[in-house]
C-alpha cells in the first residue's frame, strides 16, 4: 500500500513538472526541467508563494489544482498511518 501512495506522489509531481516544462515553450517563464520539478514539488505540499505566482502565469490553475490534489493524496496518506499504527 505505501508504494502505491509512493507512485502516486511521484507520478502527480512528474506530471506537472513536465506539464509546467511544456507550458513554458509557449508562455513565460521558461523553466528549466529542475526548476519545473521543484515548483511542482512545492506546488504539491502547498507551499507556493505569491513571488511564484502571479496573474499572467501560465501555471496559475496548474498550481492551483495541484495544491488540491496533493493535499487529498497527503490526507489519504496521513490516514493510511494513522490507521495501520493505532489500529482500526
């Protein structure tokens, strides 16, 4: 089950980096690969700063939607353990 939430985590993250790699041929900024992982890194424990997005980012809804989706993969996880070390 944790390589699952493991899987999960890493699959979102990439997804997004490359999402906001891609994005960034067309709109400014121009990431780098890092630079699109580590914003999606950030982005996934809600720890984005208003420096890092601002109106006419072409990430904004990305981030957005990213920030949710973590948070439910966090939340599941946070269960899972609770769960397996207290019991049910």
């Amino acid at each position: 089950m944790l390589l699952a939430w493991l899987s999960a985590y890493a699959l979102v993250v990439s997804l997004f980096a490359v999402a906001y790699f891609v994005l960034g041929f067309h709109y400014t900024p121009h990431p780098t690969l890092a630079q699109a992982f580590l914003e999606s890194t950030t982005a996934f424990h809600g720890g984005v700063y208003l420096e890092q997005v601002h109106p006419g980012y072409s990430t904004n809804m990305g981030c957005s939607f990213e920030v949710v989706t973590g948070l439910v993969i966090e939340g599941f996880f946070i269960a899972m353990l609770v769960q397996r070390f207290f019991g049910k």
